[in-house]
C-alpha cells in the first residue's frame, strides 16, 4: 500500500512515497530516551479509535485471558566482508541458512556471477552457485566454513547496517531481551521495546506469554517483493496455550508479522492451532485473511512493504490508511528503534 493510498488525496502529506527522513529513528530508544521500553504506542482499537499511549501502558489495553506471544529468534551478526580476486571488497548479508552448507545470501549493492568464488575472513570461502527462486537480490551460496555457522558468524560477522541509522550499533542493541534462539538475519523488532520487568507485569495481570521461533532473513526490499520461505516452529505448549485462551474468550496478540506468519502457518485443515514445524512460503492477505491472531503489535512499515497486506488482514484496509494517515500527523517514529503501534481486530 503506497502512502499515496494511505493518505487521503487532499492531505498536505500526500503523495509521500517514503518515510519522511525526520521520522526515521536513527538510534536505539535507549541512546535517546530513558529506555528500551521509552517509545510511543499507537491503539488502533477494534471500535475504530487510534489512541496515543507509551509503551510501557501495552497491559492497560490488554485484558487478563489474553495470550502474548513473542518470537525468540535471536538476531547473528549476519554480514560479512568478503573479497574478490580483483582485491574488492564485497558485504554479504547471510540472509538464511538452507541445509548442509547451503545458504542465501545477499550480495549487497554488488553484481555478482555463477560460481564466483568469495575469500570471507577466517580463511573461509562462499561461492555463489545461482539466484534463488525469482530474486534479482538473493543467491544460493555454498560456504566452506573451518567452524560451525553460528560459531563463525559470531566470530567474524557484525550486525547488518542500515542507511537510517546514526551509527553501526553492536549486537546486542539488535537482540530482543527474550531472544535465545540464533538464527534471524535481521531482527524481529517489534518486540524490541519489552523489557524483563514488562513482561513479569503481564504475567501479573494474568495475560499469558508463550512463544514461536521464525527465523527472519534480510528485508532490504525489491519493492513488492513477497516474503520468501523462512524457517519456523510452533511448540506443542504454543499450541495448546492458543487453544487455552480461545476457550476461555482471550484474544491472541502477535508481537511482530514474523508471529503473525508462524501461528497461520500452522493451522490445520480443519482451522484448528496445531504444534508444526518446518518451512513456510504463507503469505497473508486480506483474501487469506487469519485464523488464528485476534490482534498485532508492531512498528510502522515501509510505504511499499508487503506486511502491510497483513494489517489489512487483520483489521481491514480503511482501518490502516486512518491509523497511517494518523501516525504520520503525530509524528510517529519509523523503523526498527522506532514506535509501536497495537492493532486489536
């Protein structure tokens, strides 16, 4: 949805194409306010309200039977630096680890060949075997590697760095406080602003915290570019405790789209929430629509950005033009250290 769809063809904003660049968060909540959790929240509300909170309010607009459920992916140090027989350098970002020594890998603003061979640090080698799947960005890679791949990654790679930001933020800014399970090339930011002490105030409260693993690759976009297939579990205990909170009149807030697209993923044929595992290609529309999530937190998403169909599945595209319409006006922040918006179905 471009924003010259989201906002409305007399708004002094319109026909913006790209997030202003003085509503891109350039730094970490942290490094410009009092903390992770220092960032607004926008509620777009099921009765069609988009109210103005802080995060640190999320408990007041959930209710006791509601079940959170975060992504525990953890983010690697995901790209490296590699050199070319001519002596250039190239930065590959390891977007998603296949099988044996198979990945996909983005060449990032470079030109590459088959079977061009790439000297990585470490003594290590990538070799670009072919593009993946209907990608001009994204190739399959085989890399030889004198260690395991998380090893070597944490060894000798650095966080992917992106235009917006201010500097070339270590790892651990890049890491939600929950996440414990290597894996995501970029980060599943919309959990970013939770905090140990936030998520004990929702057990508290009786809202229930369960979890699914999705591992994210990179996002730098071909515009339009749907999502590809991504790595993914829903335990047995998610599974159950979904069920649990349906019965009992709980709604199901997903932290993230990665959420959002490993619990649709694994709904049977009979649109029950089962325990899965596997590769998912899902992607969700509003001609899908959702089976499963009752409401999503999230940031604000690129003006091109294929989760922006997901929103529409959710709570419906005119709710997602007013609530962007507003969070532009209000002056929301955009990316991954930026702000939060809840939308409850």
């Amino acid at each position: 949805m471009p924003f010259a769809e989201v906002l409305a063809p007399d708004d002094q904003l319109a026909p913006a194409r790209i997030v202003p660049p003085e509503l891109e968060a350039k730094e970490p909540a942290e490094v410009r306010g009092a903390g992770r959790d220092d960032v607004r929240l926008m509620v777009s509300t099921a009765h069609g309200r988009d109210l103005h909170a802080s995060f640190a309010q999320l408990p007041d607009y959930l209710t006791a039977g509601d079940l959170v459920v975060l992504n525990r992916s953890a983010t690697i140090p995901a790209s490296l630096i590699a050199q070319r027989d001519d002596r250039s350098q190239v930065e590959l970002h390891v977007s998603t680890r296949l099988q044996a020594d198979l990945f996909v890998i983005e060449p990032a603003r470079a030109e590459v060949t088959p079977h061009e061979r790439l000297r990585l640090p470490g003594g290590a080698l990538a070799e670009m075997l072919t593009p993946y799947l209907t990608s001009h960005r994204l190739w399959i890679a085989r890399m030889y590697l004198p260690e395991p791949f998380v090893a070597y990654i944490h060894r000798h790679g650095e966080p992917i760095h992106y235009a917006h930001a201010s500097a070339r933020w270590p790892l651990e800014v890049y890491q939600n406080v929950y996440a414990d399970e290597p894996g995501s090339a970029e980060m599943p930011s919309a959990g970013r602003p939770f905090t140990h002490e936030l998520l004990a105030q929702l057990r508290e409260r009786d809202i229930e915290i369960a979890y699914v693993t999705l591992h994210a690759g990179v996002s730098s976009p071909e515009r339009d570019e749907p999502p590809f297939e991504e790595r993914y579990a829903v335990p047995v205990e998610t599974a159950d405790a979904v069920r649990r909170a349906h019965r009992r009149g709980g709604r199901i807030i997903a932290v993230g789209t990665t959420v959002v697209r490993a619990l649709e993923s694994s709904v049977d044929e009979k649109g029950r929430m089962v325990a899965s595992s596997g590769w998912t290609d899902l992607v969700i529309t509003p001609e899908r629509g959702v089976d499963v999530v009752d409401g999503l937190l999230t940031g604000f998403h690129e003006p091109l950005s294929s989760h922006l169909a997901m929103l529409e599945a959710i709570a419906g595209a005119e709710r997602i033009r007013r609530a962007y319409r507003t969070a532009l006006a209000a002056r929301y922040l955009w990316h991954e250290f930026g702000d939060s918006h809840l939308i409850l179905a």
